[in-house]
C-alpha cells in the first residue's frame, strides 16, 4: 500500500497513515486515450493545501497543484508573481494529502523559459520537494524542445496550449483563443509539437468549442479542456470556482456550491455570539474537576 498523511482532528498535524490503495500513475492516465477516444473522461481539479486534498483526491484522476494559487491563495493580480518556493511549498502540502490523485505541478513564469537546463533545474526541484508526479508548463512549439529534454531525464510533463495565463501581458487579457484561423492552426501546431515532444496530456484552455475539439482530435495523448469543451478528454477547473469561493464566475465555471456563502453565514454566527458572551459555553471550556 502507498501512504498519505491524515490530520490528526486533535492536534492539526499531519501523520502517516496506510493508504487504501495505490496511486494512480501517468502511464496509466495516458493509456485513457486508445485509438483517439477515451472512455472513461479525466476528472483533474486543482487543489493547494493537504486539507483540500484529502476531500478532493478520491473523486479525481488528477490533481494539479495550480499557479494560480497566485490569485487564489496570495491574492495577486495574476500567476505571474508566482515563485518556485510558493509551488513546492504547497505540491507537497497537496501530495501528503493525498493518496489516489496523479499530483501534477505547475512550473512558474521565469523558472523554465531560458533553456531547458533551466526548466530541468526547476522540475527536478518540484519533484524531490513535492513527490510529486510531474510537472506542467505552458507554450507550445517553443516549449517542445524543453519538454522532450525533461522527458529524456525522466520528467513527465503536461503541455498548456490556448489561453496561457502566464502570457496575459502579451495575450493583453483572458478572452478566448482561437477566434481567427491563423491564431487556431498555430494552437493545433502547438499542441502536435507538444505530443511529439513526449507530452503525456495537453491542457488546452479558453478556445472556442470547435476549436477544443479539433486539438482533441489532433493528438493521440488526453487533452483536458478548461473552457474548452465536453468531447475533450478531461475537464479540469479551480476547485475554488467550482465551489463558489469567489463572487465572479468564468464563462467556462459551473458553480457546484456556493462555500463562499457557508463560510460567511457561519462567521457572522461566531461574531454574534462573541459579541453577546454567548460563545464559549461550559460544553467549550475546562471546568475544574
């Protein structure tokens, strides 16, 4: 059996525990996709601390340990500021808590661009840091040559084509990819350049439907779609969307509950209470014996 790390209710700190099972493996997740078609869709949600791991990790295929943890956990105005340490710190938290889950890391902006002896560096990092399982990077044709080095040195890595959030200052914005033909033949050619490059799933993000189906078509490794489209072969969103944390929604973002709300109702519970000398009762505090 593998082992995860559960936290203990009465202390908060994390311990070794027997894992029910093994965890899945990146061979296995690119053997989803047999002839052009995968069967079973790939279920990948980001998650950034041990706890959001644990409630995630039996539901998902993959969980990726996403920069935008920038926004999301730092509250930067984008995944640019984002460093090496921010992402080693939290895959690690996200693989102690989990058990299951392909975890998968994003490599920041400015930790892989100059030279694939760079991005090896930054990966080889990530993964002794993390235990991770891989690591993802963003760009197409110009990233093929450092994704087959990684993967000649042993570093699974997952490609970003589409929308690349790291490029919003070149892109000018977050709107959808993909829109003329010249911009959605080169997200084609990026995403083939990638696959021959050794990439095991491509992440291909913000371009319009007809355009996520064709990349999806185009490679024989899984593509996963984030405002992308239902025939890709995975999904991915920020939990903290799906779960309705933030009061503006994506156009790609179903909101499966509204957290932000419980989280609200429950605070303004708590304050009232401190503020009538109602909390803490006898049943919360110690009572001489």
């Amino acid at each position: 059996m593998s082992t995860t790390f559960q936290l203990d209710t009465a202390t908060s700190r994390a311990n070794p525990t027997p894992a029910p099972m093994k965890r899945l493996t990146i061979p296995a997740i690119r053997r989803r996709k047999v002839d052009g078609i995968t069967a079973e869709p790939i279920v990948m949600l980001t998650a950034y601390t041990a706890r959001q791991a644990q409630l995630l990790d039996e539901h998902c295929d993959l969980l990726l340990v996403g920069d935008s943890l920038g926004q999301v956990i730092y509250g930067l105005p984008s995944s640019v500021p984002v460093t090496l340490d921010m992402m080693a710190a939290h895959g690690a938290a996200v693989v102690r808590g989990s058990y299951h889950a392909v975890v998968i890391v994003d490599m920041p902006f400015g930790s892989y661009e100059a030279s694939p002896e760079q991005a090896f560096t930054s990966a080889a990092r990530l993964l002794k840091e993390t235990g991770c399982a891989g690591v993802k990077l963003e760009g197409g044709e110009a990233m093929a040559e450092t994704v087959a080095f990684l993967g000649r040195r042993g570093i699974p890595v997952m490609g970003h084509v589409g929308l690349t959030p790291q490029a919003v200052n070149q892109l000018g914005g977050y709107g959808a990819r993909g829109r003329s033909a010249a911009e959605a033949d080169k997200i084609i050619a990026d995403a083939r350049a990638l696959e021959a490059a050794g990439a095991f799933a491509i992440v291909v993000e913000g371009v319009i439907e007809p355009l996520a189906i064709a990349v999806t078509k185009a490679v024989a490794c899984p593509v996963i779609g984030i405002g992308g489209s239902a025939q890709c072969d995975g999904q991915v969103l920020v939990a903290e969307d799906m779960l309705g944390m933030f009061e503006r929604v994506p156009r790609f973002v179903k909101r499966y509950a509204e957290i932000s709300a419980v989280i609200g109702e429950a605070a303004a519970r708590y304050a009232a209470e401190v503020r009538a000398r109602s909390f803490p009762t006898e049943a919360q505090t110690y009572q001489p014996k």
